[in-house]
C-alpha cells in the first residue's frame, strides 16, 4: 500500500506526475490552443466564451502572436506550460508549433503536458514525443471507461511510454474506474481525477442527471469528492484527486503570486493571496500631482498616467487628509496583478 497525502482542500494522492507537481506550485502555464472538440460530453465545464471558438489564450490573455504566449509565460516566471482546449489535436500543427515554440525559448527543462479527448494513431504520437512534449493525459468517453484496456486509448497509453512521455488518465471523479486502473498499473502510468463542477455551460445537463451542489458556497457536485477519496484510498501507485477547492486556493492563487512578484510596481503591496493594493486617483489629476510634489513625495511612490494617478496607498491617506476642496478623489485598490486585472475591492478615501 502506497502512502496516501492529504492536503486541507481535500486533495488527495499517493504519487504526482511532474505536471501536477509543477501546477501545485502555480507554475504551469495554461495554454489553450482551440475550443473545437468533435465531443461533447455532459460535464464539460468550458465557456460560452472558448467553447467552439477557434482561438488562443494563454492564461487569460488572447493570444494574437507567439510573443503573447511568451511573454505569459516570462510574467509568471512558469516552469512549465499545459496544453489544453476544446482538443489540441483538432489543431495538430498548431500545437506542435506552440509546444517548439515554448521549449526553444525556455529550454528542455520547461515541462510541458497537454489533455486530450483523443487516442492518436502512432505517427501523432511520434511527432508529439519529437516536438519535445513531456506527459501526455487521455480523457476517454465516460461509455469507453468500463471497458478501457480493449479501447485504442489504452494501446494510446502505452505506446506514448514506449516513446519516452509520461502519459496518465485524467477524468471527472464520477464513479469507479476498475478498468483504467488496471491498464494505468500495468503501463505504469499515472490517474487524476477531477472533482465534478457545475459550470455556467454544464448546470442544466449535470442537473438533468441528479447532480446537486455539494454547499452554497462551492460549484462542486456532491458526492464527487467521496468517490474521488474512494478510488485513491483503494489506491494504485501513481494517482491523485484534485478537489475544486484546490484549484482556487492553492494553484490558481500560487499562480498569482507568480506573476505578482514579476510585475509589482515599488509602491504595490502585494497581499497573502497574490492580489496588489495601492491607491488610485481620479478626477483633477493636474491638481492632485501638484499636491504630490508639494509635499515632497519621492517619485518611486508614484506613477502618472493619462487619466489617473497610481501611488502607495499609505501616502495617497496622507494626501487625502490635505487634500481641503480639491478636485480629485482617492481610493484605495486591491486587485489582480495582471494587466487590467480584476478589482477585489475598492475603498474610497
């Protein structure tokens, strides 16, 4: 019996493949290279905004050129990139450039896994294992999971050992899965599973189905994460449930925090969870940057721009309680480092 770990969002798992690793840090980019999928499966979380829609994002970022994802990638300081869609081998070509394209600028070094709804003939493989990808994750359809080890994902499985990837399952935690982990520990694989959300695109079909939400305050289905613990704890030697509380709380935010201490100006104090706070002023601005040099505030404290004022919060208090009748207003900001990031909340001074 292999050691089991447990985390306090109810993650659970005996042994993480390098691509989950790396995520748990939050530095794996997430990479989308289409939202085309021939599938449609009922669980299937993804927008209205990418489901369908032939397009690239890294992160949250469109991406219009190759120095997009690049630069997406140097802001977070990633160490290694998840290919994802919709499904990347609708876009073969594209996904191959993009996965060159990353190791030629960041070096072998950077990981570099990808999710597929497909089992791709051999020669795909090959040119997969060729362009330098790492670890490989088939996602088969829920009517193949009883009967896997006859199923062209599990000969997708193993050839994609042969050829020197990691390759694993990853699927929904739905119900118990005893023929994937037969074919996953014989080819010395790797299982994730995922805890079941409801989605914006999802609810009505998980609904359907006699799906509820586990709480008020979670878009988790109930009963996901038991059967999840279940499968673990019954466990093979390379397996992992990932709870959708950790995606928020651990790898989204370690994410953040990536990408905060690369782009924090030196006024921006960065918070526990990643986000930036600082003081914002609007209005009078002309006004407001006269007060600001009367007052002797040293220039690293601020930063003008078109139509506002950015500064340390604390000195833009200072300013406020000088401020008599002028023609501006103060607030102080916390929001998400990234450019045009969303606003947690806003404090008028």
């Amino acid at each position: 019996m292999s050691r089991i770990n447990v985390d306090a969002t109810g993650s659970m798992y005996t042994k993480m493949c390098r691509g989950c690793r790396l995520c748990c840090k939050g530095a794996k980019m997430v990479l989308f290279v289409t939202g085309a999928c021939a599938r449609d499966c009922f669980y299937c979380p993804l927008s209205e905004g990418r489901k369908g829609k032939d397009i690239v994002y890294a992160n949250e970022r469109l991406v219009k050129s190759d120095s997009d994802a690049i630069e997406e990638a140097r802001l977070m300081s990633a160490l290694g990139t998840g290919i994802t869609g919709g499904e990347p081998l609708l876009r073969l070509d594209r996904t191959l450039h993009y996965i060159k394209l990353l190791k030629g600028h960041f070096g072998e070094r950077h990981h570099i896994h990808l999710y597929t709804g497909i089992a791709p003939p051999d020669d795909v493989l090959q040119k997969l294992a060729e362009a330098g990808l790492d670890e490989i994750r088939f996602h088969p359809p829920m009517e193949e999971w009883d009967r896997f080890r006859e199923t062209e994902f599990n000969r997708a499985l193993n050839r994609s050992k042969d050829l020197g990837m990691d390759a694993g399952v990853e699927i929904p935690a739905i119900k118990p899965v005893p023929e994937i982990i037969a074919a996953v520990s014989k080819a010395k694989g790797f299982l994730n599973l995922n805890e079941l959300e409801f989605s914006d695109t999802n609810y009505m079909a998980l609904k359907e189905r006699g799906y509820t939400l586990r709480d008020d305050t979670s878009n988790a289905a109930q009963g996901s994460e038991k059967i999840g613990h279940e499968i673990v704890l019954n466990n093979i030697a390379n397996s992992r449930y990932c709870s959708s509380r950790f995606k928020d709380a651990v790898q989204l935010r370690e994410r953040i925090k990536r990408v905060a201490r690369n782009t924090a100006r030196p006024f921006d104090e960065i918070s526990a969870d990643g986000t930036i706070i600082y003081g914002e002023i609007k209005g009078n601005i002309a006004d407001a940057l006269r007060m600001i040099k009367e007052m002797k505030t040293p220039r690293r404290l601020y930063r003008l721009y078109d139509d506002r004022i950015d500064m340390a919060w604390w000195a833009l208090e200072g300013l406020c309680k000088a401020r008599g009748a002028a023609g501006w207003q103060g607030s102080i900001v916390e929001r998400y480092p990234m450019e045009g990031g969303l606003v947690v909340e806003r404090i008028p001074l």
